[in-house]
C-alpha cells in the first residue's frame, strides 16, 4: 500500500505542479495583453487630448476671423454711406 500511496502522491504532486505552470503562463499572457491594451488606451488618449487642443485653437482662430470679417463689413457699410452722401451732395 507504501508504493501505491506514494505514485498517489507524486502523481498529486505532478498535477499540482503543472496547474501550477499552467497558471503561470495564462497570468503572463494575460498581463501581457492588458499591458498591450493600456498602451493601445494611451494612444488613444494621447490622439484624443491633441485632437481637443487642435480643435480649441480652431475655434480661437474661428472668433478672430469672424470678429475681423465684422469690423471689415462695418467699416465698408460706413464708407458706402460716406460715398452715397457724397454723390447726393454732388448731385444737387
């Protein structure tokens, strides 16, 4: 019963030694795919973070042209009026 009691034994022990590798190897693989996926996370939120401050600068941008465009049509408006009372003064 000593030799069938001690193969019982190394045979648990050879199983728990290969769960124990195989363990082993799926937690490495699977903190290598989680360390590839934050990399993947921070690219991503490395594209996402240049992609708000380039579109912030745009709408910067955006307001200086629009407020620019303005004051040209303003001051256009108010020459066209200076040269339309011009020419009614000259036409009398």
């Amino acid at each position: 019963m000593s030799a069938q009691s001690n193969e019982i034994a190394n045979l648990i022990t050879s199983v728990k030694e290969s769960l124990e590798r195989e363990i082993h190897l799926l937690g490495e693989g699977l903190f290598s795919r989680f360390d590839m996926q934050a990399a993947r996370f921070e690219r991503q939120g490395a594209l996402i973070q240049t992609g708000s401050r380039w579109t912030a600068r745009m709408n910067d941008w955006a307001e200086k042209i629009d407020s620019a465009l303005e004051e040209k049509d303003k001051q256009i408006a108010e020459l066209a009026a200076r040269v339309a009372k011009l020419e009614k003064g000259h036409g009398h």
